[in-house]
C-alpha cells in the first residue's frame, strides 16, 4: 500500500498525529494495534493519568477530541503547591495569570477512547498488523503488508522499534528512580489544588481527581530511589497498603489528613532520553522523541506540542516539497528545539538541585522558592510556561 504519510504508534500522540495530519488534507495511514478500552464505570479509574495543559486542550478541541471526553472524570487543576525539602513554599494560581485553569487531569484511557472513536469516524486507514522491517521508504508488518510512504512518523513509544529500526541514536541517561502511580483517598477535599514536595528521598505529587463513594480522590505520583520502589512493590497487597499510606502521610504533613490507597500501585522507571528528533524520511515525536523527569507533569503536553508543530510544517511546506522533505523535517526539529530544551533544562535541573542534600544548598533552594513566592511577575511567568 501506498500512501503519504505513516503513522506508527496508536496510543494518544500517534492517534492525534494521524487525525490532525488528516483534518489538515493529507494523505495519511496510522500503523498500530486497536486495543479494545473497556467502558468506563463509576468510581473506577484509569491508574494513569495526565495533567492537559491549556496549549493541549485548545489542540486536542481543534481536532475535535476535547467535546468527547466525558465532563464527570475531567478535574479542573485551579492552583499548585508547591513544598521544598525545609520551609520552602510556593502558591501557583490560576487567577495569578488570569486563567480559568492551570491543567485539566484526566485518565489516559478516557483521551485514547475518543481519539480512537474521531479516528474511526473520519475513517482513516489503519492497518492493525505489527510493525517488522524498515527501510527509507517503506516498512513490512507481520502480517505481509508492505507499506510506501514519503515520511513515517515513530510515535511507538519510549522504546520505539521503528526508531531502533532506522538506527537513530537515543541518548538514554537512567535517573535511578521509579514513579509510583496510584489512585488514593484522602480525607479531606483537594478543591482543585495540585500538591507536590521535594524531600530528600523524591518527589510526591498529588493530583485532584473526581470524589468516588470511599470519598475525595488525588492520583499519587511519586518518584523514589529505584530500591526503596522495588521494596514497596513486592509487599503484599495489604501491606503494601498500610505501609505506603503511613509513608504518604508523613511525607504529605497531613495536607489532605488521612491518605488510604483505593486502587493498585504501579511502577515505572525513570530516565532522560535524547534523540536528533529527525531522520531520513522519518520524524519521532511524543517520548519516541524525548522522554522527562515526570516531576512537571510535562511529558504527554510536549508530545502533544510535537504533533501541532510537525502538522504544521507539513501542511505549510511548499507545493514542490513532500511530506519527508529534509527541509520540511529541519523546521520540525527547529520548531520543536527550544520548548523540549527548555522543559528539559528544567525538569532535570530541579531533579539535580533537590538531589543535593548539603545544607548551605538545601537553605539556598528553600530561600529560592519563599523569594519566587513573593515575586507576582515571576510566578506569572511560570505560570505562563506550564500552560503551553
């Protein structure tokens, strides 16, 4: 089969990729499994989540996904706290910027769902067979379809087989830590707040979520020392219970009172991975083009940001240029340099500062965050930066 543009990868950044490619008039087949994704039931909640920034959720309702995510699981995040590892404190509100909402959580299956049901209502070709060979211009899948095209996109993922396929190098550097993700009942209201504390053995967030029958609900995502992870993973389901919820207590100071975990806990390690972003006839993007520390909540919106700025240069080159251009992929690569650069320089710059454990550098980070605190045109910056 021949075709302008290949799509590999059918999670959220290959699905969004292959619509909005195709809402803008081109020539596009999406390469991936069709995972069936159970209905929804009330008060059962996806372990994963992600914070939709504003840039994101204005994309994601340009291609007409936004309106088909179901009101009751979407969470307004109205405000963050922000807690050092001494007496360092930060308020971030949304009201600060003059915004409605800082993010939007929401469960990654519900976002898959309706991009999946847009997908097939704009009746775009997907080949549900699994990827095997790559060669410029053209890759096999297990089922004997060879697919032709000017430009594949590897959207497959941090491992990303096309990406290995086609021998671009990734920079892989391990950060020695695990994120645990739960969902957790706490006893009092988060009211739309996002909490997140620096401590010397990681970094905790607690997200809002939808209140359940048990009660008031955050998503937990906390990344610790890869050994102290593994220790909490292989307890027994109600140990591992009772220990992590005592664990977060201590290290939430009771901001939301009694913590009790309500779902399964999940793992997954941690790293910052690097990658030239284009090849030959073939672009990444989402983490088969970069993967963050996850302590900004930053990975999904810069996959997210990947897609709108390659449609983009597609759609926008010249009549005599095709899709897999080399200069239509070096505007991608520019277009993408400094907002990955930038989200990367911070998230591992905080990963790194909050790793020191001195004391002369403890008090000089705490004394950072109560100077930012008292700054209104700072936090007005930040604030603009986590929207885009």
């Amino acid at each position: 089969m021949k075709t302008s543009i290949v799509v590999c990868g059918s999670g959220i950044v290959g699905l969004a990729a292959a619509l909005a490619l195709a809402r803008r008039g081109q020539q596009v087949a999406l390469l991936g499994p069709r995972q069936p994704i159970a209905p929804a039931l009330p008060d059962s909640y996806h372990p994963r989540v992600y914070a939709i920034s504003p840039a994101s959720q204005q994309f994601l309702a340009s291609i007409g996904v936004w309106d088909l995510l179901p009101a009751s699981r979407l969470t307004r995040v109205e405000a963050m706290e922000i807690f050092g590892d001494g007496n360092g404190h930060l308020n971030l509100s949304a009201w600060q910027n003059a915004l409605p909402e800082l993010a939007w959580i929401i469960e990654a299956n519900e976002i898959e769902r309706a991009l999946i049901q847009a997908v097939q209502i704009y009746g775009l070709t997907w080949v549900t067979e699994k990827f095997v060979t790559y060669a410029p211009g053209e890759l096999t899948t297990d089922g004997g379809t060879m697919l032709q095209a000017d430009l594949f996109i590897a959207a497959d993922g941090a491992q990303s087989p096309l990406r290995a396929a086609a021998g671009l190098t990734v920079d892989v550097r391990p950060y020695g830590a695990t994120a645990l993700v739960a969902h957790v009942t706490s006893a009092l209201p988060h009211q739309g707040v996002a909490l997140q504390w620096f401590g010397a053995d990681g970094v905790l967030a607690l997200l809002p979520m939808p209140d359940t029958q048990a009660g008031h609900q955050v998503s937990m995502v906390w990344s610790l020392n890869t050994a102290r992870a593994d220790e909490l993973l292989a307890l027994p389901g109600p140990e591992q219970s009772r220990v992590l919820s005592a664990q977060l207590a201590q290290a939430s100071a009771g901001r939301l009172g009694d913590l009790s975990l309500c779902s399964g806990v999940h793992g997954f390690a941690l790293s910052l991975n690097q990658t030239p972003m284009i090849g030959a006839g073939l672009a990444l993007a989402g983490d088969a083009a970069h993967r963050l520390h996850p302590l900004a909540g930053q990975g999904l919106n810069l996959g997210l940001g990947d897609v709108q700025a390659l449609v983009e240069a597609i759609a926008g080159r010249e009549p005599f240029r095709s899709p897999g251009d080399p200069m239509v992929l070096r505007r991608y690569r520019r277009a993408r340099a400094e907002p990955v650069l930038a989200m990367r320089c911070a998230t591992d710059g905080l990963h790194r500062l909050f790793g020191v454990q001195s004391a002369p550098v403890a008090w000089l980070r705490n004394a950072g965050m109560n100077l930012v605190e008292k700054l209104p045109f700072i936090k007005r910056q930040l604030i603009q930066g986590a929207s885009r």
